[in-house]
C-alpha cells in the first residue's frame, strides 16, 4: 500500500477498519493501522492499534519494537523502554 500523502494514509484507515470489520482479530490489519496512525501523528490511535496487534498475534517481537518508537515519539522514554520486558 503506497500512502505518501495525508489523505491517502486517510483511505488506509478507511480500509483497514473495513477489514477489521470483517476480521477483528486479524492482528496485521492492526499493525498497518497503527502505522497509518503514526504517519500521521495520531499516536495514541497508533499506541492504541500496535498494543492491539499485540494481543491478536501472541506477541511478536517486532510489535515490541513499534510501540515503544510510538512511546519514544510522544517523549515516553520509561515506557518505550518497559515495551520491550
């Protein structure tokens, strides 16, 4: 998916919350929302999408690593760290 402009990350979210329509749990739908977020800077949509994908996938290490940049972009520096225990 190629989102260079605000209103194509726009239609991202658009579409991804469409597929979590059909598929809540589809954990890489919330990890591609989460991205869209941050490039847009809605953070807290973002953190909140990441912690989602989280859950939905068991964990995967590299989910650790996307939330506490989210932490580090907010300036949570003791969170972004806690995002990796």
């Amino acid at each position: 998916m190629d989102c260079s402009g605000t209103s194509q990350y726009d239609r991202a979210v658009d579409e991804l919350h469409a597929v979590l329509g059909f598929d809540p749990a589809n954990g890489l739908a919330h990890f591609y929302l989460g991205y869209a977020f941050a490039e847009m800077k809605k953070f807290r949509d973002a953190l909140r999408s990441f912690e989602k994908a989280r859950e939905e996938t068991g964990g995967m290490p590299w989910l650790a690593e996307s939330i506490a940049w989210i932490h580090g972009q907010t300036g949570n520096r003791r969170a972004a760290r806690v995002a990796f225990d």
